[in-house]
C-alpha cells in the first residue's frame, strides 16, 4: 500500500497542493508556522478519515473556503486506486475512484498509517485520555471495523447519558444493555491489542534502552475495578453491567456513565513502578517510542507489510541517541514515510537514496535547494 499521488485543496493554511511522494521517505522542511503538520494531518487524514489533532472536523477547512478536499492514488492489491475525502458544513465525505463510500469498511481496506508527533511524547504523564486515544486509533488501524464498533459504543453511551439525565431508573433500563454490548466488543479488541503489544513493548524499549534498563509493562485499568484478564463476550458484559448496576445511583445523580471503555486505562510501567510517577523524563519518552515502535512492528506482522508512517518534528524533541535509533530502525523498514522537520541536517540519516525533499513555506510546497 504507497500514496503514489497526493492533491489538496482548502485544507488548513494550503490552498492548493499536488506532491508525488516517494515511495520511501518524504521529506518536509520548514519553518514554524508553514503548514509541514498540515500536510501531515493531511495525508493522516485521507489515510484514516480522523483528523489528527483533536477538534471538530470543520477546523480543517481553510479560512473562508467552503470545503476540504484531499485525493491522492494508492496502489492497492487490484491495482492503482483514487481516494478522496471532502470536509464541508454538511460533514465528511469518502470516495473510492469517485463513488461514495457509506460503509467504511472498502475504503480501509489496506489502510493503515500511525503519526508520531512531538505531543505523543507525553503520552505516559498526560491525563488517560491520551492513552485511550492511542488504544483506538492502534486497534483501527489494526481491525478496521473499529471504527464502527467505536461509534457505536459512543452512540449507546450518549444514550444512556441522556436517559441517565431523565433521572429515571426505569427509562435508564433499557439504554443500558447496548452499551453493555457495544462496550464489551470494545474491551475485547482492546485486550487482543494489548496481548499483541505488550512482548513488542518489552523488546523494543529494550533495545532502546540498552543494558541494565528496567522491564517495562502495559497493561489495562478498568474503571470500576473491571477485571479484563479473563473471559469471553457474555462474560465481559455481565461484569461491565454489574458495574454499571453498582454505579446506578451515583450515574444518575451526575447524568453521565462513570465507567466503560471510555473511562479505561493504559497503565504503563517500569519494573511493577507506575511510569507516571517514577520514570524519568527520558525513560518516559523510551517507553512512548518503543509503544510506537511496537505499534508498528505489530501491523507489520499482521498486514504483511508497515503502516503508512508520519513523523511530525520528532528529531528535534528526541536526545540524539534515541533519535539515531529511530531513524535507523526507520532505514530498516520497507516503508513510506512522511517526515518533518524545520532542519533537513536532522532527518538526514533517514533520507536514503530514494528520498523526496520538499520545502514548506506558507502552505506552499517546492523544491528544496541543497
Ligand atoms: N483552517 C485553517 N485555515 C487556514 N489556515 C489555517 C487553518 N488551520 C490552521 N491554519 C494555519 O496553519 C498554520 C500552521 O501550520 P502548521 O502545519 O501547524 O505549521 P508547521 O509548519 O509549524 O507544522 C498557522 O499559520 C495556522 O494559522
Ligand atoms: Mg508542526
């Protein structure tokens, strides 16, 4: 799966764009400001149909346009296809080779990218949100019909919000058993994912660390002390109900559902010690590289070959030790890449022999004298 053409028009500060990618890297220079992250959430965008950086969709529209587009031809098993996604009032909309997509699920066929930005980096001393969201979006990229099953877990939890807030038991009731449903599917992909993971975890820190460093673990927190080891579908959603049963009355005097997938936790740790708290800043960054790392080991493995991969000003925010280790296991991988940076110097040792460099200035790309 390559992006063999990209075409953008009215998305963020780009007001018109066409850019041949290479097959291995792409190289974005730039500085502050330009719209390098833009073309990044660009690609991550048509890759996915989730806009990289949290906010609603009509932020990606440029200033005073009335919509977003962004094409670009994949060569997929069967041959060359057009992708595109379109962003207006009215919402998102997908196409492949110029028919409409309401079902997703052709149109990720093959897909899968995942961005690493300077923001991941505090992934392990942020809020759980953070590490919830690179749960989902790992387990999208992994089983594509995530997607679905995600929204429709947010569905039924908007439901039982609203119903919660009738203050009525009754009403309450019957908005609990699809959330039940929805959520246990949730869980399950989110424990197989982990399972996945975690020997990957453990090696690539390793390996970034080097010897004497301590081991680290991930595992999951369920709110409400739900217990996600064991147990198949009827079982997880018997426990997630009891939950809910026991949470009743407070749920109903706040209005809104206290536990589910959408109040978990991705516990991370070094040695049994909770990262959060004990690992130093540089190990906290180790242990974020390793999880992307093993992130992208994993679709690798599953898919037969790496996701799309985006690197956002990664370089400059690493020590040059995990930097070089990044950029060589990059070197090693038959991948194409999107990789920013406001200094070409720093990206060098990922540029190879087919590397494409642009530069980025005001939501222009050109070429980029050496
Ligand atoms: N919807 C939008 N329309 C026009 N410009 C936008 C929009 N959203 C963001 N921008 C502009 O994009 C620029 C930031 O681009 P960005 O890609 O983040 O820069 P960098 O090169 O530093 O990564 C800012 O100047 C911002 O004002
Ligand atoms: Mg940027």
């Amino acid at each position: 799966m390559k992006l063999l053409s990209l075409a953008i028009q009215d998305f963020r500060n780009i007001g018109a764009a066409a850019l041949a990618p290479s097959p291995r890297a792409t190289i974005l220079v730039g500085e502050n400001g330009q719209g390098k992250t833009n073309l990044l959430e660009a690609v991550y965008f048509l890759a996915t149909l989730k806009p990289l950086r949290a906010g609603r969709l009509a932020e990606l529209v440029r200033f005073g346009t009335p919509r977003a587009v962004v094409a670009g031809d994949f060569e997929a098993a069967g041959g060359p296809r057009r992708i595109a996604v379109e962003v207006d009032a009215g919402g998102r909309r997908a196409s492949v080779d110029g028919k409409p997509q309401d079902r997703l699920d052709g149109y990720f066929e093959g897909l899968a990218a995942v961005c690493f930005s300077p923001d991941d980096l505090s992934l392990v001393k942020q809020g759980p949100e953070g590490r919830r969201r690179f749960l989902d979006r790992a387990a999208f990229n992994r089983w594509p019909a995530v997607l679905a099953e995600a929204r429709e877990y947010l569905r039924a939890l908007r439901a039982r919000n609203a119903a919660l807030r009738t203050a009525s038991p009754e009403v309450e009731a019957s908005f609990r058993a699809p959330l039940v449903r929805a959520g246990a599917r949730l869980l399950l992909r989110r424990r197989e994912l982990l399972r996945e993971l975690a020997p990957r975890v453990a090696a690539a820190f390793a390996e970034i660390s080097g010897p004497g460093a301590p081991a680290v673990g991930i595992s999951y927190r369920g709110a409400g002390g739900l217990d996600l080891e064991e147990g198949g579908e009827a079982e997880l959603e018997a426990r997630l109900g009891e939950i809910l049963d026991r949470r009743l009355a407070r749920d109903l005097e706040r209005g809104y559902t206290s536990a589910g997938p959408h109040m978990d936790d991705l516990v991370l740790g070094l040695d049994e010690r909770g990262a959060r708290l004990y690992a130093s800043q540089g190990q906290q960054r180790a242990v974020v590289l390793a999880l992307k790392v093993a992130e992208i080991e994993n679709l690798r493995h599953a898919l037969g070959r790496p996701p799309l991969l985006l690197l956002d000003d990664v370089s400059s925010e690493l020590d040059p030790q995990k930097n070089r280790y990044l950029l060589e296991y990059l070197a090693t991988l038959p991948a194409q890449a999107f990789l920013t940076a406001t200094d070409r110097r720093l990206l060098e040792p990922a540029a190879g022999p087919e590397a494409t460099f642009y530069k980025v200035e005001g939501g222009r790309f050109g070429p980029l004298d050496s």
